[in-house]
C-alpha cells in the first residue's frame, strides 16, 4: 500500500478520498486554487500545495504543477477524483514517466474510450447493441446535418469527449439543427477543449442505467451490479439509485458481462462506468443500447457502497498499489437500495440557473460521514443517512467551480423505506444563503413517476406541474415563525420585574404589533394582537389566522401552534431576511421599512441583467435590431455550463454594455433596451 497519495481535485471527492486514505493509514497530499485556499478539503489533507488561479484551466487542470507538487511532497501516486485530469491520457503518462502512479485506468484505456465515437466503433466490434447514428471524425456541419436527416427526428448532438450533459442537445427539428450544433460545439470545447460531436436517435423513453466496474493488474474484472440515474435535468443527473427498479435477474446478468466485456476488451484496470440507454419492449422487459464508458470514479458510486458494503476508493486504492480485487464476482451481492440525491445551488424555478454566495446556514439531517466497508463483508449495521460534503457551514459557492453542495445518501431494506427516509432527510437538511434545489428534490422524489418506479430521462419535464414552481411552506405558517422568533428574542432580554415584561400588557384595548413582510418582490403585513386574556391572534393581509401560541425549544427550533394546529419550525436569521423550515415546506422573508422602500426598484423592470456571475459568450442582437419579448438576446457561460438570456420585454437594442468574453457580474446590465 502507498505511504503517501496526492489528491488532484477539490471539495467533497477530495474530502471523501482523504477519509478513506486515513482509515489505510496512508497520508495525504491537497492542491489548491487562490479561490479554494481556506476550503474543506485542504483542511481534510495532511499537506497542502497551491497551485495557481481561481479558474481550473489555471489550477485544477495545470497538471505540469500538480506533478511538481506531488514530486516535491513525496507523494507516490495520485488519485484524480473525478472530472479535471480523471479522464486524461496525457496526464497518466505524464504520472508514469514521472514515476508516479496513476490511481486509475491505463492510459491507453482512457485513449480507447475517452472518445464516445471511438468507443463506439470499439464496441461495435465486440458485438454490443448501439444506439443507431453517426460516430465518424467529420464534422462539417453540412454533413452532420444530412446524417441527422438520415437518422430521423429528434436526435441528440453530443460532444465525443463529454461528460455531465455538457456538451450536449437534443434536437426536435431539422431548422434548430445549426444552431444546436454550434452551442455544443462551444460548450465542448470550453468544457474538454475538443469540439468533436456525435449524432444519434434520441431515444423516445430512455432510461439510462450504469454497470460499475472494476479490474485488477492480474485480470481479473468484476461488475458491482447497476445504477439507475434516469432522473436528470438538463442531461445532468438529479437522482441515482441502486439497484435499477424492476431489473430482472436475466438482464442485470446480460448488462454486467456486456460491461465486463467492454473493460477486458481495453485492458481496463481500476474503477470504470458502463452506461447504457435502455428503453422498454412490449413484454415489459428492456432493450439496452451501449452509450460510453467513463474511464473514473462516479459522482453516484455511493449508492453502489451502500448495496454491496465496500469502500470503492479502498478498492481503488488496493488495485492501484498492485494488489487483486478484495472480492469474486460470486462473492458480490446486493443488500437493500440506495438513493443518491444531489443538493446544489441553484434555483429550479429559474431554469436551474447557478446559485452563488455563502452558506449563512448548512445543518444536516443525521448522519455518518461515509460507509465503511467490514474487511469485504455486508456492514453489519448500515447508514441510513450518508453526506458527502467539501463545505460547511460559512463557506461559500464560487462561480468558478460547479454548483453541487453535497451528495445526500440513504440506504433501505428495500426501496419503499430508502425513499421514506430520503424524504425525511431532505426535510431535515436547512441550508440559508443561497437558492438550492432542496425542496425541488423532495418533490422530485415524491412524484407519482418517480414513487412508481416510472423512470426515464423526462420524467422531471413529464412532472413539470408537480415537481416546479410549486408553493412552499404556507406565509401564514412562515410568519408565525417570524413572529416566534421576535417573541422568543424578547422574552430573553426581560428581568424579572413586571416593569421590563415585553408582552404588550395594556391598562385598556389590546397591545397590536405589525410585522411588514416581503416574500420575493410581494409586501405582506402580519398584526399581532395580544388579547385581555393572554392569548396572542395573528393576522396576515387582514386575514384572522387564529390564535397563536409558541414555545422556543432552542437551537433555532420553536413549537407553534395556529388556530389550533401544531408544528415544530426551524426560523434562521441571516440580516433583514428570515429563512423558516417545516415539514411542509420553506418560505424564505423579508422584513422591511415600507417607508424607506417605498418607491424603490421602480426603474427596474424591463432590464436585461445578467442572473449569475459569468461570462458572455455571444450576443443574437446588435445596437438598433428591434426585439421581441422573449426572444434570445444573449448567452452567459457559469459553473461549466451555458445560458440563454432572452428579451424582458418589446424594444430596441440601444447599446451593448459589454463584449462577447468579458465576464460579468450577478446583476450587471449586459445592454439597454429603449422602448420601441
């Protein structure tokens, strides 16, 4: 086993590698970015060695540094988390002509399947089913326009050396092929730096379901049965889970000597991916299509440690040092499901638009910090709940990085009770500061699709009305939690002494308090009325709510009862706004001076401002064009991801405020629109 590994990569997969190299006894080695110089998993590591500015083409993907920094620390190998270097062949030679090792494929490996085109033709060959399209090297658009032609519509652009949706489009139509295919060719090569795409059939009812594998230096290969990770968004996954619902004993045996296959076929060592499209037959079983091989650690492998009980980063490690696989594929079995749920920051009701700034607030459900395998064995006593995490609580979201906060796993005997106890762990995890896709997951999850077992790659689009911009937490319940935190806030300055009670006691008529609210840009006003006989009554915009009574039970917890109706509320106060949590929901508050904001924001409307810090990438209007309301004005590149801007209203473009590269700040004004 290796003395000591250096980590090249950041937040919760850096922390989580750290965890396990501890528990082998093996020391650790972090590099770092001038933006993640006071992070997590710094902290989480033995040694740490910067490496250069805040944007990964500055730092995280300056592989040249990182082996100097692992030279200079005497580290003996590196292990890339995933995403940055995980995929990279150049940079795996480079580890072994430094005499470094590599923890991961060969890199001949990566070469073989780094290229979802290449791959394709690879498994092609060996007899694996594909999805029907185009995987040559020409890319003239021309052609690639006639090869969709062919195929038939809807057919999906993706970039050969993608990943994490990036990259990638469907296509409805023949006149929305150009454009589409530009947009992933930018996105691809600001994401991988290769432009290359291919074209397939869309499939109309896909599922996409992942083998894990893993191979040793002696050959031997193994498949850790299947994940399930159907529900995305923006062809980026939401909610993974194991094993696949449904699955047949026959087809998951199908699918995993199909995926051992591909691996042995390039000489795989280490952790790898299979993913497949699958897509129902009339019999109720599925068809199954090769898509790629991701030659690296999943963001979702969790959900393989919950079922099967080993650590794979353990695994990685053994196999790396030159060691067999810990176990027989006989060996292996399935015990329970696991749910993964990706909590970012972002806002769902906004077109999933990136979130950025601090974490005023992150408490979590309880849980342990990961799974620890028993020397091969089931674990005896498993998680239920499981974070995985690089932040805690005052630590902030960059724009420089993607949005994911944490990975949020639980496990069950089965299915029914990991999707009960995912849902009380979402509704225990309160994070205030910045908009998080939270209360999106819960309903995400709670769906009738997805309760179901009813799974495809459009199930959040097909659930659209239930799982997006829905209602939180009711404002008569949030303001109830306000206003328990006021009372609790004053009951703790007062002595003992009737003079310095603050319960609003009066000689004659009844002791009124106004609470001036805002939710979003809406004002709100709740009155509270203390009565002759001690009882308190809330109004919210001249509505009777019913008799109030609370009891703060510490820890920013308060038990409330309205009109006769109890709840335990978690209210957080982060300046003027108040954050409330309850089981049915959250709703975040302003309170504010109606004076002092009378008038204010009038000049606003109509402007186009950028939504998140970024940069421009293109401007679809120039100074004089007459614009439509809604139409595509402008697109913002942030956190590895594009975003179309469209037009607030009618006008005219009057000027551009910025050029095409410049980067922009959460609220900038990118043109001004004059009035037609």
């Amino acid at each position: 086993m290796f003395k000591k590994i250096l980590i090249a990569n950041r937040g919760e997969i850096a922390c989580r590698v750290a965890r396990t190299a501890r528990s082998l006894g093996v020391r650790t080695v972090a590099v770092y970015s001038d933006a993640d110089a006071n992070a997590q998993h710094v902290r989480a590591c033995d040694e740490a060695v910067h490496i250069g500015g805040n944007a990964a083409k500055d730092s995280y993907l300056q592989w040249q540094r990182i082996l100097a920094a692992a030279k200079a620390t005497g580290a003996q190998a590196i292990h890339p988390g995933y995403g940055f270097l995980s995929e990279n062949e150049d940079f795996a030679r480079a580890c072994a002509d430094q005499g470094l090792v590599f923890i991961g494929p060969p890199a001949d490996a990566i070469a073989a399947m780094g290229s979802k085109a290449a791959a394709k033709t690879l498994m092609e060959q060996a007899g694996v089913p594909l999805v029907p399209g185009y995987h040559g090297r020409d890319n003239d658009p021309a052609l690639l326009a006639r090869e969709a032609d062919r195929i038939g519509y809807p057919v999906l652009i993706k970039a050969s050396a993608g990943g994490g949706g990036r990259g990638m489009r469907k296509v409805d139509r023949a006149e929305d092929f150009a454009a589409s295919l530009a947009s992933c060719q930018r996105e691809a090569k600001a994401s991988f730096g290769d432009d290359h795409v291919l074209v397939e059939r869309y499939v109309t009812r896909p599922r996409h379901i992942e083998i894990q594998v893993f191979g040793d230096a002696q050959g031997n290969c193994v498949y850790l049965f299947e994940r399930d990770c159907s529900v995305q968004r923006r062809h980026q996954k939401v909610l993974e889970e194991a094993p696949a619902p449904g699955m047949s004993a026959v087809r998951r045996a199908e699918m995993g000597a199909a995926a051992v296959a591909a691996a042995k076929a390039v000489g795989y060592v280490g952790a790898g991916t299979v993913e497949f499209i699958a897509e129902p037959t009339a019999d109720g079983d599925i068809r199954f299509y090769f898509m790629e091989m991701n030659t690296r650690l999943q963001v979702e492998h969790p959900v393989t440690e919950a079922i099967t009980g080993h650590d794979l980063v353990a695994w990685q490690l053994l196999v790396a040092s030159g060691q067999p696989l810990p176990a027989k594929q006989d060996e292996l079995k399935i015990h329970g499901h696991a749910v993964e749920a990706r909590i970012c920051a972002e806002n769902p009701d906004a077109g999933f638009l990136p979130a950025t700034g601090s974490l005023h607030v992150l408490r979590w459900p309880a849980h342990v910090a990961f799974i620890r395998n028993a020397d091969g064995e089931r674990f005896h006593d498993p998680a239920p709940v499981r974070v995985d995490t690089g932040v805690v609580e005052g630590d902030a979201i960059s724009p420089h990085y993607d949005s994911m906060i944490a990975k949020l796993i639980v496990w069950g005997e089965d299915r029914a009770q990991a999707l009960a106890r995912l849902d009380a762990a979402l509704q225990g995890t309160h994070i205030v500061g910045l908009a998080t896709n939270v209360a999106f997951l819960r309903r995400v999850a709670a769906s009738a699709s997805f309760s179901g077992a009813d799974l495809d790659t459009a199930l959040i689009e097909r659930e659209r009305a239930n799982v997006l911009e829905q209602p939180g937490l009711p404002l008569p319940l949030a303001a109830a939690g306000v206003v328990a935190q006021a009372i609790a806030a004053e009951v703790a300055l007062e002595g003992q002494d009737p003079w310095s009670k603050r319960n609003g006691w009066r000689i004659h008529g009844t002791a009124r308090r106004r609470f001036d609210l805002e939710v979003g840009k809406t004002p709100h006003v709740a009155t509270l009325e203390r009565l002759h006989d001690g009882a308190t009554r809330l109004t919210v915009d001249g509505e009777a709510q019913g008799v109030l009574a609370t009891r703060a039970l510490g820890g920013d917890r308060y038990d409330v009862s309205l009109g006769g109706a109890r709840h335990t509320l978690s209210v957080y106060l982060h300046g003027e706004r108040a954050a409330v949590f309850a089981d049915a929901g959250t709703l975040e508050l302003q309170e504010y001076d109606p004076i002092a904001h009378a008038g204010a924001g009038a000049g606003a409307a109509g402007r186009l401002t950028a939504p998140m810090p970024g940069k421009v990438i293109a401007f679809m209007a120039k100074a004089g064009d007459t614009v439509k309301a809604g139409q595509p004005l402008a697109v913002m590149e942030a956190m590895k991801m594009e975003h179309t801007l469209s037009a607030p209203r009618d006008g005219v473009v009057a000027e551009l405020l910025f050029a095409v590269g410049d980067q922009v700040a959460e609220g900038s004004e990118l043109l001004k629109l004059a009035e037609v």
